[in-house]
C-alpha cells in the first residue's frame, strides 16, 4: 500500500488544479449549482456560460443489505486508506472491483470471502471467460459463497457476515467489510431540475451528441453513461468539445453510439471485452460466427505457462467483420485494442491473417484466428487441389 501511494503521488499532478491552471483554466473550487441556463453559482461566485458540461461522476452506492449502516465498511474509494493487512476480508459483489480485490487481497495474504447473489462471478462477462478467473481466484485461496441469500452484516464488537450459499449457512467474523456493488450518479444539489436537465437513478439524461433536455448542458462520464470507465469518460469529453465548440462547420457533430469501447477486468489472468456478446447479438437478431484460439496452443503462452485462457471473435455471419471480442490472458487489456482498431477500422480477419506478428507473442493468437477465417473461405475445389499438391510434395 504504501508502494502504491507513493506511485500514485507521481502521476497525481495530471489531475491537479496546478496543471489546469497553467493550461490556462480558471478553477473554482466549492459546491456549484445552476442558477439558470446561463448562470452557475459555485459557493458564491457567479460564472457565466454559453456552454456547460456536467462531468460529476458517480460515487459507490451500499446496497439495501440488513446491517450494513450498523459497520464502518469499504468502497473501491476507501480501501486503498488501508494500512494494515486485514486477516480475514468480506467483500460483497463479484464484478470486476470485487474480484479484482478479491484476488489481490488473497495474494497479499488475507482470508477472503467472496459473496455474490447469482452464480459464478463477473455475471455480464463471457460465461467461459469469466470461469478461467473463477479457477485463478479461487485458487489463490478467495471462498465464493455465490447465489448468496439472507444476507445480513452484524455487529456484535466486530463485524460478521452471515449468508446462505448453495444450501450452506455462513457465519464469518471479519476484520474489514468492502462493498463492491451499486453505483449511484451525483445529481445531488445541482439544481437540474430549475434548468430542466431530465435526470433518474441511473444518471443524467443525453442525447447521441451528449447534449442533455436543456440544449446548451452537456454531459459526460459516469454521470450519463452505463460504461463507467475513465477512458470511456475521456473520449465522451471529446464529443462534447467537438460538439459544443466545433459543431458549425467541417466538423459536424460527433456521435456516442459510433465510440468502440473496450473495457478489461484487472484480474490474474485478464478478461478484456470491446463490441457484441454472443447473447448482444442473438438479440439484435444478427447471425455471427465465432472463432476460438485458445493459448495452449500459442507457444508463447506455453513457454510462459500461461495457457489458461484464449481470444474468441464473433463476425457477421458469412464474412471477416468483427463484431465481438473476448480475450482472457495475463495481458488481455493490451491485447484487446488490436482487434479495437480494427474493428474502428473496418478491417476484418482476412487483414488480421496477412498481417505479420512477432513471433513468439502471445498477440499471435488474434493472428491464428485470422487464419481460421482463411480456411472457412477454402471451397470443395480448391480443397482438392491443394491435397493434390500436398502429396505431390509429400512424393518429393
């Protein structure tokens, strides 16, 4: 932890008040809120706009868990403050902070409890991806108590968790309690509603250009999007500048539905993900075919022992576009902007195959699959004639 900090400290002037000011931004600390649809009052001082972007982010949200406001307990925000190892950690919540921390946790030498109320973890991730993780964390000594019902926190000079999982009542004292579920938007004290900026539980209203119900507001990040990544937060900002400064002219407007977004859960190994789930797809009614490499059989990942995962593409039915892609690997969040790029590129698996790869990478794996797509391609004829040449080489 304290590593962490002292590292954390060097890359903390990117987000510092110094760095806008000498970027030439005037920064007003205080609690801001709109007083019409040109006016802004933070804590007294009154600015005005042409132009204003809500960029308030969301913060961790406790569950309605029995017991829970009667213990001090962590969020993803407060459980890097930690000074001490806790020897046994409840956490509630197997999405990507969860198991993150689950698994880090169990590393570091904690006894970690793990509960989740479906079954399995990372629950919206590829269901075969997300059981490579299960197995790694599981092994790394985390106990998932899944499909957990009656859950209830005690205190009782300490904290304990109880809960039923897969017919097993848990009774477990813990030293420290994280929540990793629910997120809430900070609309609070803003005055939208004086503004008439539409706005619900799940965050601020936004058009596809970013633009709230009050056209000179606009949004961005997690306070108006279901994908509450900083770099998906970095590239809405983008549309909102291009939109609310540039729309006149050559530029035109930009879209947030045209954003390819690739996200990755920081577990060991990795799950990276950008564009449709094999189900996103079955609902859109678009047929696709899917093509696996699994790491076993990428000699890079052999040589490294790291076997235990693979890269799978969906395409449109019929043709090398991609539409879809999983990766689980020790460095699947590198590995997934390849088939990003693509993907904004328009470039499909017949590109990908006949471009050359390092050889031994385990990047080398999106390259087989390429190669998969090319034999799809083989017809009956040609099917013949190259076994023909075969075994007149083989005759040689």
């Amino acid at each position: 932890m304290e590593r962490m900090r002292k590292l954390r400290a060097k890359i903390s002037d990117n987000d510092s008040a110094h760095r806008f000011s000498n970027l030439g931004v005037d920064v007003y600390f205080g609690q801001a809120k709109f007083v019409d649809s040109e006016t802004i009052d933070v804590a007294g001082t009154m600015l005005k706009f042409k132009r204003a972007v809500i960029a308030t982010g969301a913060r961790a949200a406790a569950p309605p868990i029995k017991g829970l406001s009667d213990v001090d307990y962590l969020t993803n925000e407060s459980v890097f403050s930690l000074t001490k190892l806790p020897k046994r950690l409840g956490i509630i919540g197997a999405g990507p902070i969860g198991c993150e921390m689950a698994q880090t946790f169990a590393l570091l030498g904690s006894e970690v409890f793990l509960v989740e109320s479906e079954h399995g973890i990372l629950t919206k991730e590829d269901r075969e991806a997300a059981e490579i993780v299960h197995k790694s964390i599981t092994g790394a000594g985390v106990k998932l108590l899944c499909c957990g019902q009656n859950l209830e926190i005690k205190n009782d000079g300490g904290i304990r968790l109880t809960v039923d999982s897969h017919g097993k009542s848990y009774d477990e004292p813990i030293d420290q309690l994280l929540v990793a579920v629910g997120r809430a938007p900070n609309v609070e004290n803003l005055n939208l509603e004086g503004v008439g900026v539409e706005f619900d539980k799940k965050g601020v209203k936004v058009n596809d250009n970013m633009q709230t119900t009050n056209a000179r507001i606009y949004a961005a990040g997690d306070i108006c999007s279901k994908y509450q990544f900083t770099h998906a937060a970095d590239f809405m900002a983008r549309i909102v500048i291009q939109n609310a400064l540039f729309a006149v002219g050559p530029f035109g407007k930009k879209k947030m539905s045209d954003l390819v977004i690739p996200w990755a859960t920081y577990t060991s190994p990795e799950i990276a993900h950008v564009g449709m789930y094999e189900d996103d797809a079955k609902k859109e009614g678009i047929e696709i075919d899917t093509y696996v490499q699994h790491f076993s059989d990428v000699d890079r990942a052999i040589l490294e022992g790291q076997v235990e995962g693979f890269v799978k593409v969906h395409t449109k039915k019929g043709t090398d576009t991609i539409v879809g892609a999983t990766i689980v690997a020790e460095n699947a969040g590198d590995m997934i902007s390849e088939l990003t790029v693509a993907m904004v590129g328009g470039l499909g698996l017949g590109k990908i195959a006949s471009t050359i790869h390092p050889y031994p990478t385990q990047a080398e794996a999106i390259r087989k699959l390429g190669d998969q797509f090319n034999r799809t391609r083989l017809t009956p004829f040609s099917k013949r004639i190259l076994g023909m040449l075969q075994r007149l080489n083989v005759g040689r």
